[in-house]
C-alpha cells in the first residue's frame, strides 16, 4: 500500500504542475495571483488572531484556509485557460460533453459535413440533446435533419438542440456543461436506457469512421462518400 501511494503521489504532483504550465501561458498573472490570494487569506485570519489573542491558533486555520483559497482559484483560472484554448476547435463541445458527469450517454459525431460542423449526441434524463458546433447556418440544417431521422424511433422522446458559439441564442462553450445540467428532468432512468437503446440501434454516421476524442485535428477532411448532408 505504501509503495502505490508513493507511485501515485509523484503522478499527482506532475499533474498538477503540467496544469500550471498550461494555464501560465494563457493567464501569465497566475503565480501572482495565488500568492496574493493565500497572503490575504492568511493576513487577515492571523490579524483577526491577534486581535482576539489567539494568534497560534487562527495561523493555523489561516494557512488552511489560505491554501483551500489557492487551490479554488487555481482550479477555476484553469478551467478557464483550458476553454479559451478548446474554443474554436472543431470538436471541442466533445470533449465538454464527454466530461459531463454521470447519468449521461454521449455520442460524438452522430452528424458532421465536409466543412467539419458537427453535432454531438447526449442522452439524459432531460430527454435528447442534439449540440452543434461550426458554421450557425449548416449546423442548423444538420440539427434538423438528425431530429428528422431521430423522429422515427423517438418522437415521444423531448429533443433540445444547443449550437455552442458566442452569439445571440448560442451558448458559451464554458457554459454547456451547466446549461445542459439545468435542463428539466422528464425521463426516468428505465427510460433514459430505453431511448438510448433505441437510438443506437437506428445507427449513427459515423459509426464506422474512426474519430479522435476531444477537438479534431485542424485540416482535417472527410474521405468522399462520408460527407455532410
């Protein structure tokens, strides 16, 4: 047990410090930062010890708290680095969607043209998800042709398209993990496997054409015959 722990502490510490690296180059105020923000929290939780003459013992939780304090906002300042880089990235609302937690069935690429906008596929209890992302326009036919061909093994199941984007009736690629999480629940867990189910048994597009996880190589074309729609 000591030696797996020993094996997995180094792993952890190189995660984190990749992580760092990461963010760095996108937010080059980060070291700064979370140096402020732990010498704040500690300051003010030791001055306040001071003040009440227990200096010892508010250290101590200050140093936890300054630490907990970090750890918060170099997690959230990440987060951020990590979406500014996927955003644009064909692809990208994948690797968002695959990382959505429990209770989801996701199933990338279930529609994709030539011109590399595709709509990825998740299955909850909110019902179906069609997620589009590229061009608003062709990713708008798209949508409308899978719920097309959805509507002949699921129509009583509730559908809801989102097309990942910054404008006015997209949603944020930072934001489609919560707005999806939001979505009214409708289906029991029965008939979230049911509906998925069914959905994999009517086929997808891409079924037989290899597609790497997470953005999609820049370039990257669709052999012919494989096309959009």
């Amino acid at each position: 047990m000591a030696r797996k722990e020993t094996s997995e502490n180094p792993g952890r510490l190189k995660q984190i410090a990749l992580t760092y690296k990461m963010t760095r180059r996108a937010d080059r105020w980060i070291g700064w930062i979370l140096a402020g923000v732990g010498l704040v929290t500690l300051g003010v939780l030791l001055a306040f010890g001071f003040w009440i003459g227990h200096p010892v013992y508010l250290g101590i939780l200050g140093f936890l708290l300054a630490f907990l304090a970090m750890a918060i906002v170099f997690g959230r300042r990440a987060e951020r680095a990590a979406f500014g880089q996927m955003e644009g990235q064909p692809g990208a609302a994948a690797a968002v969607l695959e990382n959505i937690g429990r209770g989801w069935n996701v199933t990338p690429a279930v529609a994709i043209n030539r011109q590399q906008d595709v709509v990825h596929r998740a299955v909850g209890k909110a019902g179906i998800v069609l997620v589009g992302e590229g061009n608003p326009n062709r990713v708008r036919s798209l949508l409308a042709s899978e719920k097309k061909r959805m509507a002949r093994v699921v129509s009583d199941v509730p559908v809801h398209d989102l097309i990942v984007g910054n404008d006015e009736g997209q949603v944020e690629l930072k934001k489609l993990r919560s707005k999806m999480l939001k979505l009214p629940r409708v289906l029991a867990g029965g008939q979230v496997t049911e509906t998925n189910d069914r959905l994999r048994a009517m086929g997808d597009l891409m079924k037989n054409m290899p597609i790497p996880k997470g953005p999609m190589p820049k370039g990257m074309r669709l052999p012919k015959g494989q096309g959009g729609r």
